[in-house]
C-alpha cells in the first residue's frame, strides 16, 4: 500500500487495525479500520496496484460498488460510508459486521431453516 493512501487515511480521523481477510476471486484485502472522533468499526476493502492485475478495471468495480450500495438503506444489507483513492490504492470503507456475513455462517453451520434465517436478518 501506498504511503500516500495511508498518511490520508490516518490524516481523516481513521486508525488502521489488523488484516482480516481477503475476498475470494477478487484481488481485494480486508483490514479493520476504526474512526477515532466515535470509535466506530468499519472494514475497508482495499484494491492495490500493485497486485498485477487491471487497476483501472479494478477501481472501475470498486466504484461501481460504493455507488450502488451507498444508495441502498436497509438493516440486512451492509452500509458504505466512505471512499478514498490515490494514484496506486483505492479504499472503500464498509460498515463492521461484528459477527460476519451471512454466507460464511451458512458455510460453517449449513443450511438455514426459514425461522432462523428470519432472526438473523
């Protein structure tokens, strides 16, 4: 990651935790970030040139994504709140799902029962 990205994450009030993942099929990471002016908890979905691919196609996503999910409000489907991009990363920060998505609880425990799937939605 750019030294650039980061001195502009940290200079917008965010703290940068600790890697939490990547996205499967995607070049994209994942890092816990926390707003410091609330404490609040975001994941940021982070896109590096430097990973060999179409960066431009990339970001051309990325974008994409923070523009349909920024108009969608509603309590099943995660928020975005901000975007940041420099010249080599882009850095699409999503609301922290403290217990994770839905389709790795399905992954780990199967299956839902409609009941069920009703209480976690």
């Amino acid at each position: 990651l750019d030294n650039w990205g980061i001195t502009a994450i940290r200079g917008a009030g965010f703290h940068l935790g600790k890697f939490v993942g990547e996205e499967s099929a995607t070049p994209f990471f994942l890092r816990h970030a926390v707003r410091q002016c609330d404490l609040r908890s975001f994941a940021v979905k982070i896109c590096s040139s430097a990973g060999g691919r179409d960066f431009k196609r990339d970001v051309h996503r990325i974008r994409t994504e923070y523009e349909l999910l920024r108009t969608l409000v509603h309590p099943s489907i995660v928020s975005v709140q901000h975007l940041f991009h420099s010249k080599y990363d882009i850095w699409l920060f999503r609301e922290w799902c403290v217990d994770g998505c839905l389709w790795l609880y399905v992954q780990k425990h199967g299956k839902l029962e409609e009941l069920h799937a009703f209480n976690l939605v």
